[in-house]
C-alpha cells in the first residue's frame, strides 16, 4: 500500500481535532461533508480541512464514485460516532477505503449484547440488565440502539412507569441506574508502541438533567450537548488502566485483531470507589474535543500537545515508518 | 494617530488576562487600579501590568488629568464588565481616550431593550418577556440592569410570588426561565482578518445556585463567583457560528460600524438542541479567564496559546501594521 | 548537604505529576510502591519514575534501609495526601531523608484544632463548630480525622440525627454547613523567591453528593473521586491572595519557619462573596493534578508550563543555585 497522504473525516462529532491533528503532523486532509456545513468548516486555520469532498446526502459516502475519490487520493478514514451514525456500521464494513482502526469494533460496540459480552469477559463490572420490564424494582434506565447522544433515553422505577413511557415497536435496553459519578476515561492502544495510553477523561453534559438542579423539570432528558473535564482520584487510575488493557486483551479473542486506537469506557465510579461500565465507545469520542491542545494525561506521554486525533496521525505516521500500516487499518 | 505602545484597563474581571496578553505581545501595560488591589495586581510576572495609575475611586477615569496621562502614553483602553459598571457606558461615550472596540455596542448591551431587538433582528431565538408581572404563569427569571454579576436575580412561578419579592421603584425585567443547559461562547470579530472567531465557551458558576443540590436552599440566588470550562457538541458550533455572524451583521444595521473584537452571546442549548439566547455581553467576558493559555477552540486558529486578551493585543498589531487602527477603535 | 539529584514520592495522590515534574526540570525520579501499581506507573514516559523502590508495605518507608538507600542516592522526598495518610505525619517527623517543604505543617494540617487556631489567627472566617452535638440546630457536616478523602462524612440537621448516624467511640467534627460554591486555591508560597503565588484552583467531585441531582439518594455521601477545574471570578482572586499571605504570616509565629512549598486552603465562597475556609492542607493537594499543563493562573507567572509538581522541582533547583537548600526542606 502506498503511503496515506490524506486523512479524511465527515465534518461533524471530533472532525475538527482530527483535521487539526492530522494538520499538525503534515497530513492532508479532506472533510466529507453536506454544503451547509462547509462556511463553518472552513472558517478555522489548523481546524479546517484542506479540502472538501461535498455530498447531497452522507449515504453518498458509499457511492463507487466517493470512495475511488478517496482512494486517489490515498486517503485514510477516520470513523467517529456521528460517522458511524450516519454511514452505519455494516455499511462501513463494506466499503474499500481504508479505515483507522479495526472496522469490526464498530459492530461490537453497535450491540449491545456483543458490547456486555466484551464487558463481561473483560472481567468489568456492569449494569444489571433487565430482560423484560416486570424486573424493573429499582431506578432504571431505558436506551436505545446507536450513538444518538442520548435522546429519549429515560429513567423508570416501575413496570408500570415503562410501559407509560415506551412507543410502539421500540427496541430498548433497560439497565440498572448506577449510582455514582461518571469518568469517561479516552484510551488509546497503539499497535506500534505497544502501549495503552489514557489520554484524558471526561463527563458528558446532558440536557435537561445536569443543570436540572436549577429549575423543576417533569422528565428527565439525557441528551449530550457537550462535555466537561476532570480528573480521576490517582488511586482510580491504575483500575481504569486495568480495564484498558483487559479490553484490548479480550477483543483478540472476539474478533480477528481486537481493538486498537481510540476507545473509551463510558463508566461510573461509586462511592466504595468501584467501577462500573455502562458502556464501550470503539472509536473516537466527543469527550475529546475538550483536548485538542493536550490533557492533564496526554502531557505524562508525550511533549508536545496530543490530541486523540494528532494521536490518530501520529499513529499513522509511525506505522508507515516501520511498514507496519496493516496494524493500524482495517 | 501614532502607534499604540500601551493597554490600559482597570485592575479586575479580566484584567489579568489583557496585561498577560498586551505583555506577551510587545505591549506596554498599565493597570488602573484603587490603592488596595496594587499588592495583588503586583505579585504576578506577565499577569502583572508594567505600571499602576492609582485613582481614589473609579469615577476618577473620567477626570482630564487622567484622561490626559493616558493620551499622553497612547494609551489604547480596554472595556471589560467592571469597567462598565464601574464607569458607566454613557460615560464611556464621552472619553476621549481610544478605546478597543465600539464603544457604542455597550449602550447595546447595557440596554435590555435593545439588546432584545438586536438579537431578535439577527433571527435568534430569545426567552418570552413578560411586561407586567400579571402574566407570569411558568417558571421565570427576575433581572435587574447591568452586568452587575446575577446579584438579586430570583426566579418566581406567578404574580404573587413577584409582588413577595420585589422592591420598591426597581426597575427590572421578567424572563421565561429556559429549561436546558447554559453555554456561553466567545466570541471575536476581526475586522482585519474578516473573520468570525469562536475562542472558547464557558459556564458561570452561580452562588449559590450551582451547588444547590448540595444542601437545602429556601431561595435560590444567581450570584456570578467564577467560570467553569467546557466544550459544545461539534453538531451545535455550526449553529452558533452563524449566531455570531448574524449578530456582526446586523449590529452594522444597528449602530454605525457595528460591534468588533470581543462579544458572547449568552445562550441556553435546549435538548431538543435549540438554542436560545438571553443576554449579549458586548465586551470581554469573565469566562475568557478559563483560558489565559489557549482553549479547546483558539488552538484551531493560531498555533501559540491565544487568549481573548492576547488576541485584543494582536489584532491592535495587525492593525497598526495595515495603518487601519480605525477600523479597531472608537 | 550535597546537591539532591533525585526526587522521590509514593506512587499514589499526586505522583504523576511530581514525576513529571521532576523529570522535565532534570531531577532523578524515585517511585515508592507495591508491587501492584508498577505496571500502570511504568506506562508513561515523563510520568514515570526513573526507578522504583518497590515496598511491601507503606510503613516500610520508615525502615531504615529503605531511608537509606534514599539517602544514598541524595533523594529529597515529596509528602502528598496518601503519603500523609499512609505512612502517618508523627512518623514523617521522625524520618532522616529529607523533606520538600516544612513536615511540621503535616501536624497542624492533620490536627483539626491546630487547623482552626491557625486561620482564626490569619483573620480568615471559619465555620461554626459545635462541641457537643446537643448544638447542632442547622446543617452541619460530620468529619473524620486525616485526609480520608471525605469517607464517611454525612450530613446532619438535628441531634437526633447525629446520633442515629455516629459510630461508636468514634472521633468526630461537627461544623456547619457553609451554603456557596466550593473554591480550592493552590498555593505556592515561595522562600527563594519571597513570593506567594496562586497556581490553580479546583473543586472536588465527590461520589455521590456531585452527581445527586441525577437520581434520589437517601444518603448522600462525600467521597473524593476526583477534580473539576474553575476559576474564580477576579474580584475574588486578591481576598484568596490575602488569605494565603495571611495564612504564611501567621505559621512562623506558630511554628519554627512556618509553611512554605505547596498549600490549599478549601473554601466556600458565599452569594454575599464573603470566603469561608474550612480546611488546610498543608501540602500539595490533588486537585493540582488537573494543571500539569500549566493552570489558568500558573501562565501569569511562568513562561512554561508550570505544575505544582514541577513548581516543586524548580524551587529546589533555585534553592540549590542559591546554596538555600535549607530554606526548603525539613
């Protein structure tokens, strides 16, 4: 394979610290994108792309045509949660561009009975689940499938509080509500370095409930409309470090390579100082997007400023220096 | 006019960010101070300002001599909130000293009246208003003028629990309180580089509001005592950069040249992801001292860590270099 | 005394950074630990320590072969909260290596009474004690000795609910509840360069009293899991400058040199912007963990990134330089 030149992203989620990663480390880039997101996109330096490939619609990112565009022009993709969303995890299973990252995560993380299963044999903790709604007795909450940032996710105590929320023909989770305060700790496991790397953490900020202490509301909304800092209690880290490395380990066993760049354990650490799981992102996370100049962890790696997605291109880099490009794409 | 070899602002709200940011640009500083704060203003290197004009009280910036001194050290004055409130931005109309920035947008911004109509020009969602307390049937938001911190705002849910509350002769404003979460973006509008930028966002931390859930509170208060940091869902920055824009643009309808340099459109994301705007603040904001080293969003723009205050500093450069210093001024 | 070429601490609290620190100024790094935490402190570069000395257990640190390999490699050793906590403060008074910082303040950080005689002595407000728990009429928090991290600390509002709650033969503190936001300044109080400086603040995020809005909890509870950046709004910053100056002051008429190196004082700042503290450490604090990057206040003194962690190391280096050694260890 010739060396990656460009590295190519659909401009939404943590598109632009990838662009200014790859950037930074001296690759091209290209932004996948609808026409009206382009006047933003390019209104940055370093953040915007160098250029932009503009579809009608993001199922277009499977169109022959896009893909033979990208492969011209020796393009890596760089999947994301809004990538994900929009494309769909099979979808991209499919597609000939070379991916970052192991395609495959995508399906793992998608389900999430595949996503328990993981958990589980990774020795994490997690939520109880409920198989039918007549064993919810305490504080639960219901999701549905997918990345979408949390919509319509919502809290119930009862059966009967479910089934007065629940649309038709909806298909849901329903897990045990953790109480605890959540870390969601940005691994990174390089293939080359061998090495898994915490490269910051944060905590989701959801509309309505985390500033539902500010005025009445009737139902509570979990929807992610940004993300705040914070560091773990030093004591907590060597766990979270635990749970990265025990991850990684397990995936070899799942699914041909495993799981390798960025991830993150979506978790809650309770007040006897246990974790819990709720969740696996197999991909670059929002929670980012708080770090494009560095964390308070990247800086104990390195000495410059890293960003999960100038890790991306470093990553790139240094697989193409050693040959090695097929440990770091799928 | 010759160059501007010096910053002047008065020593608080976010003076230790201008003197940091004129200092690291070249500039000469001078600090504007009371007697009491010269210790502390006195104790940082580039937080420091090169030199102290003591005055007895603020009222005192006005006064010719100090007027004078200033013009005699082309002295360019940078308005923050405190400046504002300490001055008064009718006053500030009459100085003679140049001032960064128009010095009209604070009549704007000081007036609820026309910041309502300017924001409502610029086809930005605001809260309802209600003209007399008799209309009050949801939960909403009792605001006095001026940047005076939040300080005697209450929230009521009907027109007895206003009349309870309010003073005698206040003059105030009644809000629809908007449910979702707060984020305040900053902005800055070059006129040099034509270029809107979105240098950071932050949250004000409320006494005691903010930590309510901690401990019974009988009434809540809205207290500004500092700024938390955090970043946007990437799928909401498209909105609020056009926000800005529109806001640029129809401040140039408005008043003269219309509003330059630094602003923030205080705003409330709602988890439908609508967002609502309920104050603009036509000047530096408080929240800017999050990031004296750079934010989460100024790295994507300039590859040395940008303050709001150093970018003041820089487009002052800029525009001395093109000989348009009008074009930054009033 | 030779010049000291290594600095050493137990791996835990604030280790990272003071590693990090250490290494980025030149020094020699020393990591005290068992042997299950090798693995994660390896897993970094600047992070790391040069070299562990792997103990069985944490009262091994008095031995006197392990103080006297620590001697022989001319290590100076770091207190943190864990390394309080584990190794004990009377203990630490009695070790040969030495300290960073003055280990009688270890003392009075440890000892509540001592703790409050020294800020009623600065003239900075304290909250109501209460002697016996007959006095308890308004909310009122109960404390442990030592820096447990706030296990066990419950919220009280009447005598009968202390009694329900209060082990037996438990030593306890029963304060007021102070109602406001929470604001923990860093200090540095520097011998060498006779200066105070503010390098960050922080508020703790505790399981699950910060995440309590979030789902009804019977008991809440104050568990240190981690930290949350802020700042403080200007007007606030010299009352804390005061305090810490104050505080410094006041130390040397308690003890010999009084404090110097590293301190916190944990405060509450109420809606009438009056500062309440309720705690001193006396010694650097985790919340400094979130600024190894520099904080939004370091960057006013320091062309670079400065930590406490790394603060640390360039005071003993300028303490060496100038043959003052003394001046900063005990």
């Amino acid at each position: 394979m010739p060396p990656f030149h460009s590295i190519a992203t659909i401009c939404s989620h943590s598109a632009l610290q990838i662009f200014d990663g790859a950037n930074r480390e001296g690759f091209q880039t290209i932004g996948i994108t609808t026409e009206a997101r382009v006047d933003f996109y390019s209104s940055f330096a370093s953040g915007s792309p160098d250029e932009f490939l503009v579809v009608q619609n993001w199922q277009e990112v499977l169109d022959h045509s896009v893909q033979e565009r990208l492969l011209d022009q020796n393009a890596i993709l760089v999947p994301h949660g809004s990538f994900v969303a929009y494309v769909g995890a099979e979808n991209i299973l499919d597609m000939t561009v070379p991916f970052f990252g192991n395609k495959r995560t995508l399906m793992w993380e998608a389900d999430r009975e595949k996503e328990r299963i993981w958990l589980k044999k990774a020795g994490i903790n997690v939520p109880r689940e409920f198989k039918t709604p007549h064993e919810i007795k305490t504080l639960s909450l219901v999701k549905f499938p997918g990345a979408k940032g949390g919509k319509d996710y919502f809290l119930v105590r009862s059966p009967q509080e479910f089934y007065d929320r629940i649309g038709k023909n909806e298909e849901y989770t329903i897990q045990e509500y953790i109480k605890g305060n959540r870390y969601y700790p940005h691994y990174f496991y390089s293939p080359i370095k061998n090495r898994l790397e915490i490269l910051g953490i944060d905590r989701r900020d959801e509309a309505n409930v985390d500033e539902s202490y500010r005025f009445p509301v009737r139902e509570k909304t979990f929807v992610v409309v940004g993300n705040k800092p914070l560091v773990a209690r030093e004591s907590i880290l060597p766990k979270f470090y635990e749970m990265g490395v025990n991850l990684v380990a397990t995936s070899r066993e799942l699914f041909n390579e495993g799981i390798f760049g960025p991830f993150c354990i979506e978790s809650v650490v309770k007040d006897d100082l246990d974790i819990v799981a709720f969740e696996i992102s197999g991909r670059i996370v929002a929670g980012t997007n708080l770090y494009p100049n560095g964390s308070p962890y990247s800086c104990y790696y390195f000495d410059k400023p890293v960003s999960t997605g100038r890790r991306i291109a470093m990553e790139i880099k240094w697989a193409e220096k050693k040959n090695r490009i097929d440990a770091v794409t799928s």
